[in-house]
C-alpha cells in the first residue's frame, strides 16, 4: 500500500498530519480467519509528518488526545477482530515544522523507531487500540524532536538578538563618548 495520509485536525493549516510513502504487511497466513490475526512485520517507509504549532497547541498534541478518546473502552465489540503485531518499524521519516516562531518551514530526519509486540500481552488489540499503540509512539517522538528543535531554533534567535542588542549598545556608547569628547575638546 502507499500514498496513505491522515489529515491535519480542524484549525491547521496544513491539509495532513502525514503522509506514509510505502506500507508493507507480513502476515502469518495460518492466522488469518482466526481470532487472533498475527503481523509478523508491519514496515512503513517514507514517513513524511507536519508538526504545525499555534498559539495554544500543535497538531501532533490534538491527534493524541484524540487516539486517546477513540482508544476503545468497556464497550469492545467481543466479535471485532482482534491482532497481535510482533514487529513495525518506521523508517526513512522526517518531520516538517511550522509555526510562527519560525520564519520559515524546517525539516528534520525522524530517526528509525522499532516497536515490538503490540497486542501481545493483552491476547490481541483490537484495530483501535492497534492504532493507538502504533501512533501513540510515533507522534510522541516526532513531536519531541519537533519541540526539541523548535527550542534549538528560539535560543539561536534568542542569542542573535542578544548579540545584536550587545553590538547596539555598544555603538550607541561609542557614539555617545565621541560626542562628549568633541564638545570637551571644543569641537
């Protein structure tokens, strides 16, 4: 499967939250028709996600409160089908920020990130929970490395200004002894 995206929550500019370039699926054949459906592999690659900041909140923050009030509660349907996914892996992902702090979109590598017996424990997730157990990660880190630059990308503005401020300073003093020397010495 490819070309598969999940938009952007209402209020963002973007028109998704990402894009999955490839999706492969290794299913072991003898479990299919069963209760449990086991995934032996599940690889996305070419993950590309928009981290999109506002005033208030970002994307990223509003796609896991809402994995997390559609994560399945009391009310799971005991025939849903249910799966047991041994390995997924994201790989070759990169994460786009925007926002106003920034004067221009940046983007950053989303290193490989490797998440292991989803459902295992429990005799199987349901696809909802499946779901969440595969975004709940991927989202957390890229909002991460997201955040992470995003703070990079302030404290070397922060600086900048700082030195500019410094350099202001600086001239407006030489400036300011340089007339006081030309009305000392009569000038």
């Amino acid at each position: 499967m490819s070309g598969f995206t999940i938009a952007n929550p209402p209020g963002f500019a973007s028109p998704h939250a990402f894009r999955l370039d490839s999706i492969k699926l290794g299913l072991e054949l003898e479990s299919l028709g069963s209760e449990i459906v086991v995934v032996e592999e599940l690889l996305v690659d070419g993950a590309h996600l928009v981290y999109e900041r506002n005033a208030t909140t970002s994307n990223l923050d509003t796609l896991l409160q809402n994995v997390g009030r559609y994560s399945g509660g009391d009310d799971t349907d005991e025939t849903e089908t249910r799966m047991v996914i041994r390995t997924f892996k994201l790989t070759n992902g990169e994460v786009t920020l925007r926002s106003e702090l920034l004067p221009e979109e940046l983007t950053v590598e989303i290193p490989e990130l490797t998440v292991r017996d989803i459902g295992e424990r429990s005799g199987g997730a349901t696809v909802t929970e499946v779901a969440k157990q595969l975004l709940q990660p991927v989202l957390e880190r890229t909002k991460n490395i997201a955040e992470n630059r995003l703070r990079q990308e302030l404290d070397a503005a922060k600086a900048e200004a700082q030195r500019e401020l410094e350099n202001a300073v600086e001239q407006q003093k030489q400036k300011a002894l340089q007339e006081l020397k030309n009305r000392l010495s009569g000038d």
